[in-house]
C-alpha cells in the first residue's frame, strides 16, 4: 500500500525556520546600525545650525564669550545632546573672546565625536578625554591626522 505524504517533514520545518531567524537577525543588525546613523545625521545638523548661530551671535555681540550660554545657541546643543542620549548635557562648548568650539559624542562610536568651530569647521573627532576650553578650542585634530582639519570649510567622513 502506498502512503500519500501530504505536508512536510520535522526536518523541512526546522530548516525554515532556522532559515528565517538567521535573515530576521541580519535586517535587526542592519536597522540599528541605520538608526545610529540617522541619529548622527541628527546630531551633525543640529551642530551645524549651532555653528551659525554662533556666527549671529559672535556679529551681533562683537565677541563670542558667553556663547556657550546663549538660550538659542544652548538650545541647539541640547537637541544634538537629547539626539544621542536622550538627556541634555552631553555636549561640551567652551569660547572665549575670539574663538569657541563644541562637540557631541556620536552614537555610532563610543570614541568618537562632532565637532564645530569658530573656524567654520565640522568634523569627526576622537573624543576628548577633557573639557574642550582646557585642550585648544579649534576643533582639535586627533593624533595621527595633523594635516587635516585646518583652514575652514566643513570635513565629513
């Protein structure tokens, strides 16, 4: 007597379904990843309207001391801060007379930062281990990359 097999086997399940869970786990990997870039995108764009509105503020006071108070400038910062943490704070922003500078941690990389300065630049940083005011306040260059960064116009990576 022949046995009609309708259906599939323990076997053919199992595989599928081991096939599933290894693409359902690659897309989850993938969308993080693409949601911490967006967040960066985020953090960029806010530093970058921090930059020029530093730039109001430096024209309009003749100075950029107390830039780093400044409620729309702050406010600003903060919006960077919350879009990698969700806290505000994060950021750092020291200026004096002549110069300022901030960064924001990128969520991307626990080592790395965006920073802008006075000097109109943008740029990806190591992030700094002290206040931005007690190491330079340009934007510093990370070891190893002296010859970048300098002179204006913005670097992405």
């Amino acid at each position: 007597m022949k046995r009609n097999q309708s259906g599939f086997s323990l076997l053919e399940l199992l595989t599928v379904i081991a096939i599933i869970g290894i693409l359902a786990t690659i897309v989850l990997v993938s969308l993080a990843s693409s949601k911490y870039r967006a967040t960066d995108a985020t953090i960029k764009g806010e530093l970058k309207n921090a930059r020029l509105q530093a730039e109001v503020y430096g024209q309009e006071k003749g100075t950029f001391t107390g830039v780093c108070d400044d409620a729309d400038f702050a406010a600003l910062l903060n919006g960077a801060s919350q879009a990698y943490n969700k806290t505000p704070n994060a950021d750092i922003c020291g200026a004096d007379g002549t110069a300022w500078a901030a960064y924001v941690p990128l969520k991307s990389s626990s080592s790395k930062a965006w920073c802008v300065d006075s000097n109109e630049i943008e740029k990806e940083i190591t992030k700094l281990s002290c206040p931005i005011t007690d190491c330079n306040l340009p934007c510093p260059t990370p070891p190893g990359d002296e010859g970048g960064g300098g002179g204006g116009g913005t670097e992405d990576s």
